[in-house]
C-alpha cells in the first residue's frame, strides 16, 4: 500500500471530492485500496471529517437544487421531494366487487411463457 501523507491540501481535496466520488472511486484516485482508505479515515478523524463534510455538502447542494426545481413547480421533483423526504407514497386499491356485492373473477393471462423445464425434467 502506498503511504498517504495527510496535508491540509489533501484534506480539503478529500472533501471537495467525497462530494461527487465514492469511497472506492476516492481511493483509486489517491491510489491506495479501499480498505486503506478506511483505516486512514480511522486513525486520522480530519480525513473522516472531511470525507462526511463533503458528502453532506453534495447531497445539500442538489437536495437544494431538488427543493428550487419543485418550489418552481416541477411536479416530478415534486413528487419525488415528498416520497423521500415526507414519507408519502403511492397506492393502488383495485376494488374486486360488483354492483351486488359478489366477487368479480379475476383473470390472469400469461402470455409467451413456457414450461420448459418441466418438460425436459420429465424426459
């Protein structure tokens, strides 16, 4: 493994990078494994500091990005906004009764699909 030294020029390219780079593409660009990566930022908590400082940078700048787009009325930042961040979701109610209150039958065609291997188990 190569030996890293940690300078404040490399903390912040660390940190500027971590926002768009995950740990194992971070780790083939200062050209050392990914396990080394993660005992670094282990022993020197500047690194892990601004491993997690970069990342939280990224994720707020499109998070903010994200909030203008659907404050603008996107309506798919919109929906994706509140299915992430406020727990909504969607839902489909498929109602299988009749006006007389049976049960409709439901009918499931397949269509293209064969039972090849029961075939050929039987052979």
């Amino acid at each position: 493994m190569a030996k890293v030294e940690i300078t404040e020029e490399l903390l912040e390219q660390i940190e500027k990078l971590s926002s768009v780079l995950n740990q194992q593409q971070l780790s083939d660009f200062l050209g050392i494994t990914d396990r080394g990566f993660r005992k670094i930022m282990e022993r020197d908590e500047r690194v892990s500091s601004a491993y997690k400082k970069g990342r939280a940078k990224g994720v707020a700048s499109i998070g903010t990005s994200l909030l203008k787009q659907a404050q603008s009325g996107n309506t798919t930042a919109m929906m994706f906004y509140l299915k992430t961040q406020a727990g909504w979701r969607e839902t489909q109610h498929i109602d299988h009764t009749t006006s007389d209150g049976s049960m409709k039958p439901v009918v499931v065609e397949l269509v293209g699909v064969t039972n090849e291997s029961s075939a050929e188990d039987t052979e």
